[in-house]
C-alpha cells in the first residue's frame, strides 16, 4: 500500500529523548504547549507509544495522565487522542457514541463504513480490553431497525477483500439491488445490507456502474428515494466509501466546519485516523470539491494551539499547489464521468392542481382582497399550490369575470417581498425572467452574479422566449440593454449566451478530445486569447459534450476545470465560467450553492432567493432540496425559516418546500415544517 499520510516515522527516533522534551515542557508553572504539539505531531503513532513507555521508565508517570492534567479543551483532546493507537482511539469513539444520552448515529456511521477489515477486528479488541463489554452488544442496545443490522454486518469485518471479480455475479448484484428497490413497491432492505455490507470494494464499484446502465440512475439517488433516516446516511456513506475513502472524508471535514460553530470532535477524529494512512489524498479531494484547500479552511475556523496541532496533521496548503495529485486526478476524471452517464430524473415541487376550476380560484382570490385587510394565507395556498399554466387562466378568469386585472390588485394589497414573491409567480416563466434580468441592470450598480445565474442555466427555447418577452415589456432587445450595462469580456460571454444558439445532442467523443485539448494549451497563452478560446467553446458546446470535454481536460492536463478557471482568471469572466462548469457538472448542485450564498451571512439576498425558487419549483427544486440537505447538512425548509424575516414570504417558500408532501403539510401548524 503506497503510503498516502502527512505523519511518518520520525529519523533518528530516540524515545527516552522525547520522553525527557515532553517531561521538560511540563514541568513547572505552565507548559511550553508549542513544544508538545510540535514533538507529538512529528512522531508517528508507534513512536508515540514508545515515547509513553520510555516516559514511564524515566519518570514512573503516566505520560497521558500527564497530559491530560497540563493540557485543556479541544487541544487537550487532540493531543490525548494522537497518544492513543488507532484501535483504542476508534474504540473510545464509538464508545462515547453509545454511551450517556443519545447516540451519536454520525460518529457510527463514520467509522463503520470507512474501516477496513482488519481496522475493524482490532477495534473490537481493543474495545473489549478498554471497556470490559461487548462492542456488538452495545451497539445493539443503542441502535434499532435496519441501521441496527447494517451496523452489526459491518462489525464483522468480513467484506471480501480478496480482489477476484465474477462479471457474472456483479450483474446479478446489479439486478437484484434494481429489484430490491426501484422496480417494486417498497424496498427489501436486506438486499441491500447483504450485497453492500459483504462485497469487495472492486466488485461494488463495477456493481455501481451496472446499476446505472440497468435504472438509469445512480445507486446513491436509488438509495436516497427507497431508504430514510440513520440507516439511509449509513448506505450513503458504505456507497461514498466504496467509490472513494479519501471523498468521503473531503466531505465530512467540509461539513465539520462550514457554517456557525464546528464539530470539533469530527475534526479531531478524522485528522488523527487519516494522517497516517491518506491525508493527501483528502487534501486533494477536498480542495477539488470545494475550490479551498483544507489547510486554509482549518486555518480559518479554529484557533490558538489547537489550530497549530491540527495544521501540522494536515501537513500543507494545496492552494499553493498547481496540480493533482495522480489519486485525485483520477477521483476528478470519474467524477466527470459519472456526471456525464448519470440520467438524473428532475423534479419539481408545484404541480397541475387536480380538479382545477380557474373561475372558482378568480373568486376565492378576490374574495381575498376584498373589504378591510388581506387574507394573505388564502393567496398563498391558491398561489402555490396551482402550475404556472393554471395561474394565467387564473389571471384570465380573474379580468373576464371582475373586469379587473388580478396583477394590479395582487400589487396593491401585498408589500414587500411577498408582493415580488406572489407577483414573480403570475407572471410567464419568460416574462418572469426578463423581468430578473431589467432587475439586475436597472439602477446604480450591476447585480453580475443574477445575470449570469439566468444566462447560464436557461435552454435555448427558454432563452429565446425571455428575448420576446424582455423585448416586449421594455421595448428594447436584450441583448442591447446587456451591452449598455456590461463590458469587456465578461459582455462578450453575455451576449454569447443570450443568443440562445448552444448547441444542442450528445457529446462527439473525437471532438471532445480536441476541444480538451485546445482548453489545455489556451491556458499557456495570453490571458485574453486564454478567455476568447475558453468563450468559444464553453458558450457553444452542448452540455453532454461540455461534460466529456471537462472529462477529458483532466486526462490532458492532470488540473480541474474549475479549478484552472479559479487560478488564472478573475472578476466577472471567472464567475461566469465558474457558473457554466458548475451547472453542467450539476445544475441543481449549482442552484443549492446559490441559494447558501443568499441565505448564508448577515442579511438574506431576497431576491436570489425569490429568483431561484420561482424559476425552479416546476423544473427541479426537489432535486435542489436533496443537493442541498447533502451539502450543506441542514435541510432548505430550516434555512428559509431561520433566514427569511418577514412570515408570509416564509409561509410561502416553506409550502414549495413541502408541497410534494401534502398529507405532512396538513399536519403543521401554518405550514410550517422541517424535513
């Protein structure tokens, strides 16, 4: 096994030596902190347990006791937990897990789906020999269901590691996971945890592949949509692991610190169980997903010693590194990959209404506005709950019926954000959308990242109409009012977009191959020929082939896309091309991280917010919902209700979010909920 770590064994090791350092530094008032973390963190995890005998030989105390006594907080939890071996460290994790009030499902599901099978024995050894008790017992007094049984297959630590593939079994596995889930009613679960819990890694990712060949989808959305909960997370993170450990890990740490407060004791336990065994990888993968290096990220969420111990752990900055490492290059090369084999099934939240009786909506709505105050709840429900197509014969209903037009009414009667979010519903997709684009250019000042967000995720029908419609309301072509507000480059890629001429069909391989190759050598050109070369083909390819190219430039240059675009370009140019690689990668990815950035801050963007919602809820905002609970750890509901400050504009988004659940919906109060 190639040797993947940032914590090796230490030249010229001397124990007694070390053992003397550490008694020094703390000895006395106070301890010299910076000598410890920097003695423990150079060492390997066998030459700490030297230095703990020599200690005791020397000095006839407990090194880890002494520590403990010098050391306080997180950084004394990180320093006793480097002291400990990798067995007895996983043991003390899951015993915590399961002891005390509560069970820490995440802690379990971490360990237990990322160990190998000889990690996996030791644990139990070590757990009995700490702990007097039965770890399998434990476990299975403190969990429950399905999760409880995929939890006890994995503690046997029997996965077949043998390498040896049968072609023919790994197509039956494929066919009787698809059985065992997509294709009935209801899911056989033990299906599942035989076939995920026992097979080696080579033979399930070949499985994987099967699988999407025979339901078009991956495992992990067939998983998302047949499986919930505890046990539902644990089959992910088997399948994440499967695929990639070192992703796996990228994501975890992501999800420990992004956001208010971090997990520190996630942090702690992946830093010390991966340092020794694929840290760099984890690096690697971490600044490819998240276009930061997990250095920066550490450095810029923790503090004091405690930062410094875990900085060395991590062993260097990748954002001061050009290429991959060959591992992640080619994690980057299947990422592309299975982006572009994937058939994702997109899925809105609003739907026809059934029994829709338009006239019936045109009083209840009027009825709503009429006398002394608005009933605003009735507006919502009406609003929400009917398709974009029934709201026009709404509006129709509306004048033919009353003789008054229900946009100008809807306008006098709410306020502020409701009245956008309300009035951004009645209006056409396209109308809708040129509407957002005058926004952005109307007035002091461009709002760049809305124009790009529209541009970029529009079909070239979808464009072609909000080109008629903007035409129309404001009497002038957009693309004129784009080359009046932008400049440069960044109006080039604009006007390229707006023509709404992308082509359209699957990828040509051959010429993927040369368009990767023509991205590749632009990147050692001018910075302006780099950006005309990288418009002329980002800007007219189709999406399936923009895959296969992006693919493909992994092969020629062992760099990411995007990654090439964040170093080497800035400003607007960068988003913009930033935002098309995003959105062919994955369009609802790009649309969860849209609607963070809104939310996430002092303040809430109302208008992304409002923007994104409207636009996707009858295309694909439960694929975004799903994006974003994965990314971001909380669900999109909770979000917009802590983030959006006035009720009824939260009433409003929080009913998109549940409107695929109705018979939840009705059971809370107001409509409001979490997923």
């Amino acid at each position: 096994m190639v040797f993947r770590g940032t914590i090796a064994d230490a030249p010229d090791f001397d124990p007694s030596a070390d053992a003397e350092t550490l008694y020094n530094a703390m000895k006395g008032i106070g301890s010299d902190k910076e000598a410890i973390l920097d003695l423990v963190t150079s060492r390997s995890n066998a030459q700490r347990q030297e230095i703990i005998s020599a200690y005791k030989c020397s000095f006839g105390k407990d090194l880890i006791d002494d520590l403990k006594y010098e050391l306080t907080g997180k950084f004394e939890r990180l320093i006793v937990s480097l002291m400990r071996t990798p067995a007895y460290h996983d043991a003390k994790e899951i015993h915590d897990a399961v002891k005390g009030v509560g069970t820490n499902e995440r802690c379990l599901i971490e360990v237990m789906a990322s160990r190998t099978n000889k990690q996996i024995h030791d644990m139990v050894a070590a757990y009995k020999d700490a702990y007097g008790s039965d770890i399998e017992e434990d476990i299975i007094m403190d969990t429950s269901g399905h999760f409880k049984k995929m939890l006890v297959v994995l503690l046997q630590g029997t996965r077949d590691e043998s390498g040896v593939v049968d072609a023919d079994l790994v197509e039956q596995d494929a066919q009787d996971l698809y059985a065992a889930g997509e294709e009935q009613w209801g899911t056989d679960e033990a299906k599942f945890i035989m076939i995920l819990g026992n097979r080696s890694v080579t033979h399930l990712r070949m499985v994987f592949d099967a699988y999407e060949k025979i339901g078009e989808t991956s495992i992990e959305d067939s998983i998302k949509s047949e499986l919930s909960g505890d046990f539902e997370r644990l089959m992910l993170a088997v399948v994440q692991c499967i695929r990639s450990v070192p992703m796996f890990f990228a994501k975890r740490l992501y999800k420990s610190m992004k956001g208010l407060g971090t997990a520190d004791n996630t942090l702690i336990r992946i830093m010390i169980s991966r340092s020794e065994i694929d840290m760099l990888d984890i690096r690697e993968c971490f600044r490819l997903r998240y276009e930061k290096s997990l250095y920066n990220m550490i450095k810029d969420d923790t503090s004091g010693d405690y930062k410094r111990t875990l900085l060395n752990l991590c062993g260097g900055d990748d954002d001061l590194a050009g290429e991959f490492f060959p591992e992640a290059a080619q994690i980057a090369y299947k990422m592309w990959e299975l982006s572009a084999t994937t058939k994702v099934q997109l899925r809105p939240t609003v739907r026809p209404a059934p029994n829709f009786d338009p006239a019936a909506d045109a009083q209840a709505l009027r009825k709503a506005m009429k006398g002394f105050g608005t009933d605003e709840d009735t507006i919502i429900d009406i609003v929400t709950q009917r398709s974009n197509a029934q709201r026009q014969e709404i509006r129709q209903a509306f004048k033919s019926l009353l003789g008054r037009d229900l946009m100008k009414d809807l306008k006098s009667e709410l306020s502020k954000n409701l009245e956008r979010l309300i009035i951004g519903l009645m209006l056409t997709p396209a109308e809708f959308d040129a509407k957002m684009m005058r926004k952005a250019m109307e007035g002091a000042g461009t709002d760049e990242h809305a124009l790009i967000e529209i541009l970029v995720t529009r079909s070239n029908e979808e464009i072609h109409a909000m080109n008629d419609a903007y035409q129309n309301a404001y009497k002038k072509s957009l693309e004129e009012a784009i080359q009046s507000d932008t400049s440069g480059h960044f109006c080039r890629i604009l006007v390229s977009l707006v023509q709404g001429a992308r082509e359209e069909g699957p990828a040509d391989v051959e010429r993927a191959n040369a368009d990767a190759q023509e991205l590749a050598d632009a990147c050692n050109a001018e910075s302006d020929d780099m950006e005309m070369k990288f418009m002329s083909i980002l800007c007219t390819r189709s999406v399936p082939h923009l895959r296969r190219v992006f693919q493909e430039f992994v092969k020629c240059t062992n760099k990411d896309i995007e990654q090439i675009i964040k170093k080497e370009m800035s400003g607007d140019v960068k988003n913009a091309f930033y935002a098309i690689v995003r959105s062919v990668k994955n369009q609802p990815s790009y649309f969860a991280d849209r609607l963070y950035k809104a939310m996430k801050g002092l303040g809430t963007d109302d208008r992304a917010l409002i923007r994104i919602m409207v636009s996707r809820c009858e295309i694909d905002l439960f694929n975004i919902r799903k994006e974003f609970k994965e990314t971001h750890d909380a669900s999109l509901h909770e979000f917009i209700q802590v983030e959006t400050m006035i009720v009824s504009l939260s009433l409003c988004l929080l009913t998109y979010c549940h409107i695929l659940n109705i018979y939840e919906v009705k059971k809370l109060q107001s409509y409001v909920g979490v997923v």
